[in-house]
C-alpha cells in the first residue's frame, strides 16, 4: 500500500503540471493577441508608445538593425544607451533578442 502513495502523488503533481502549463500557453497566446490588436490600433492612430523595454521605437530599430547585420557590439552599446543597463544585462537582451529572429519580435 505505502508504495502507491509516491505513484499516486507524481501522477496527481504530473496532472497538475499538465493543466497549469496550459493554462499559461493559452494566456500567452491570448496576450499576443491583444497585443498585435494594440498594435494595430496605435499604428492606425499614428501613437508611437516606448517598448515593453522602455526604449523608443527608432532605438529599438536601430538596435534591430545591428543585430541583423552581424554587429552586436554597436547594438548592445546602443541598448546600453537607451537603458543605463550594464555591459552583460545588455548583452543578454541583445543575444535573447537575436535568438528570437526577426518574425518572432514583439517587444
């Protein structure tokens, strides 16, 4: 009987990762999508808002613009200028931010 009880509580615990996992997918999902709606609105509305990282938009393209021309330096210099941030935070949001790709930017 006392071996059941550890199956018993993996299989429950496994169930509840299960349920919560998606639960935070469709969350995401349904956040993206209020957040092209947004984006759309405020295009349409000619409203340029700061990213969700704080930097304007022209710095975040130039940054962008580095990124996908080989030069990471400059990018991770012009983000430490937009931030204040420091050398190995900036590099992190830059190296996450070229692992994204181009297509999958949102922020």
């Amino acid at each position: 009987m006392l071996e059941i009880i550890p199956v018993a509580i993996f299989v429950v615990l496994l169930l509840l990762y299960i349920t919560v996992s998606g639960h935070l997918r469709e969350s995401g999902k349904a956040i993206e999508r209020v957040e092209r709606k947004l984006d759309l609105i405020l295009d349409h509305l000619d409203v340029e808002w700061p990213t969700a990282d704080g930097i304007s938009p022209e710095a975040l393209a130039e940054i962008d613009r580095n990124i996908w021309s080989d030069r990471r330096i400059e990018a991770i210099k012009l983000y430490r200028d937009a931030t204040g941030l420091g050398l190995v935070e900036a590099k992190q949001w830059v190296d996450r931010r070229a692992e994204q790709g181009p297509a999958d930017r949102s922020s």
